[in-house]
C-alpha cells in the first residue's frame, strides 16, 4: 500500500457500540450485519467511509450509498437498507461516505469539484480494495444529483441506479427551500453562511455559482434511462414532486411516486416500500 493511499479501519457489530475487531477477524455469527469504518487518503483528502457487510468486508457486488445534503456516513436511512439488503444477500456490500465538508469531513466548505473527485475515489476504492466488479448506486436528494452529474461527465460506471427524491433542481432546492431568512441575500454579498437541517454545512457564493451552472435538468440522460429508477414522495416539502416526475419524464426513466412519503421517507411504510423497490431493481428480490 503506498503511503499516500493509508487507511484506518475500526469494525462493530452492528447494536454493539465498542465492540471492535481486530482487522481481517469476523465473527462467526454469520446472521449479524456488521459494519467497519475506514478511510481513502490520496490527492489531498480525507473521505471518511463505512462499509456494511455480512460475513466479511469483502464481495462481488457493492451498492454505493449517496446521502443528502448536509447527511454523514452514519446516515439511518442507510443502515437500515443495508440490514434489508444484506439479510437476504451476504454477497454484497453497501458503502456510505461522507460528501466534502459533510458529517466529520475535514474540508470546511464544499465545492462541486471535490464532490466529484470524492465520487471517484469511493468508486476506485470499492472495486479495488474490496474487489467489486458489479456496482450499484442508491442516492437521495443532493446525493442524486450528485450522482446524476457524474454520469453525464464521466459516463456511467454502475449496472443501476436508484434514485429516491434527487434534488434535480438543486439551486432551488438550496435557496427557495432549505435556507432561510435572508441567507441567500448574505451570501449574494460575499458572506459564508451555515445552511442545512439538523446539521448545517457552510454554503458560499462560489458553491451556489457552480450548482446554478450545472443543472442537470438541462442535460440530457436518455442513454442511461434504462439503468435508472426515481422514487419520489408526493408529500416531499423539499425537492418538488413535479420536477421529479418531469425530469423522469424527460429522460424516458422509470419513475415510481409514493403516496404520502415525505422528503426523508420517515414513515416506516414508505422507508420499506422504497426499499423493497430499489432491491428489485437491482435485481436482489
């Protein structure tokens, strides 16, 4: 392993905090979905990442796990896909990490450009370190349109893409919705404002420029319909149920609307129904 390329790892049984594992040691409970942390350290950064597993940290396929805006690798929403996915499939894997300047990042302010190279990197990792050859991705709001613009600059590398709520009009989604007050206007004037929910994220005026130049409902994804499906709540009060459906429509991609889910799916019913979806998609039923 180069120098520049180092990890750290610390594994837990998933509902045992403190219960470590030495590296390259598994449990033997083979019904316990376990999960271990570790990092990518190369061209300057420092993405901190979990991964979820059955039997060991290691498989032929991997879902690649993009949060939302201000979201962190400790993500529920995440965890409990993982636990759905792998009680029926021990042969993958799921992995989740932190967007630049997100959760424990140690960036303090995101940029467009990271959040691609973070993208990248993540990718490069699982298939190299954990020896994925089939990768999938599940990403929600802001993940989404991460993903999506990914897509459309360095062409697909996943076999299928799940979308639940994508954030395809971002700059909207940013500044209509998700700031408050006269955020947008102290920004407009060169002031670096925290934005976000329950976690906020530092938002600048250079950060909303690249998100104003890069709509992605502007680009064109029709190449790619076939590998894609879009989840979207008809009760979403954060990225509009119509500019979902539109963007779907657009592009000729599957679009599946649940009714009554919110932004963050926080109904049990609809969490599980969006994962029991995004599963058969992949093709693990």
């Amino acid at each position: 392993m180069a120098p520049s390329e180092s990890r750290n790892f610390h594994s837990e049984e998933r509902g045992e905090p403190g219960g470590s594992l030495l590296p390259g040691r598994f449990p033997d409970r083979a019904t316990k979905t376990m999960h271990r942390y570790f990092e990518i350290n190369r061209q300057g950064s420092n993405i901190r990442c979990k991964v979820y597993y059955k039997d060991k940290p290691a498989a032929e396929s991997a879902v690649i796990y993009g949060t939302g805006f201000a979201g962190h690798k400790d993500n529920n929403a995440a965890n409990g896909f993982a636990e759905k996915l792998l009680s029926k499939h021990k042969n993958m894997i799921v992995v989740v990490f932190n967007w630049p300047a997100h959760g424990d990042d140690v960036k303090k302010k995101p940029t467009l450009t990271d959040c691609d190279a973070y993208l990248t990197q993540v990718i490069d990792e699982v298939k190299t370190k954990f020896g994925a050859r089939r990768l999938f991705a599940y990403a929600t709001s802001f993940g989404g349109y991460l993903v999506l613009k990914y897509i459309s600059e360095h062409g697909n590398p996943f076999e299928k893409i799940a979308l639940r709520c994508p954030a395809v009009d971002m700059f909207d989604v940013l500044t209509r919705t998700i700031m408050q007050g006269d955020e947008y206007d102290r920004i407009q004037k060169g002031k670096e404002i925290l934005v976000g929910f329950d976690r906020k994220i530092t938002v600048t005026r250079s950060f909303l420029d690249e998100i104003q130049a890069n709509d992605i409902r502007l680009r064109d994804y029709l190449d790619y319909a076939e590998s894609i499906l879009i989840l979207h709540g008809t009760a979403d009060e954060i990225v509009p149920f119509d500019e979902g459906q539109t963007f779907a429509e657009n592009n000729l991609i599957e679009f599946i609307p649940v009714q009554g889910a919110n932004h963050r799916f926080q109904n049990p019913v609809h969490m599980s129904l969006a994962n029991k979806y995004v599963m058969e998609f992949f093709g693990n039923r």
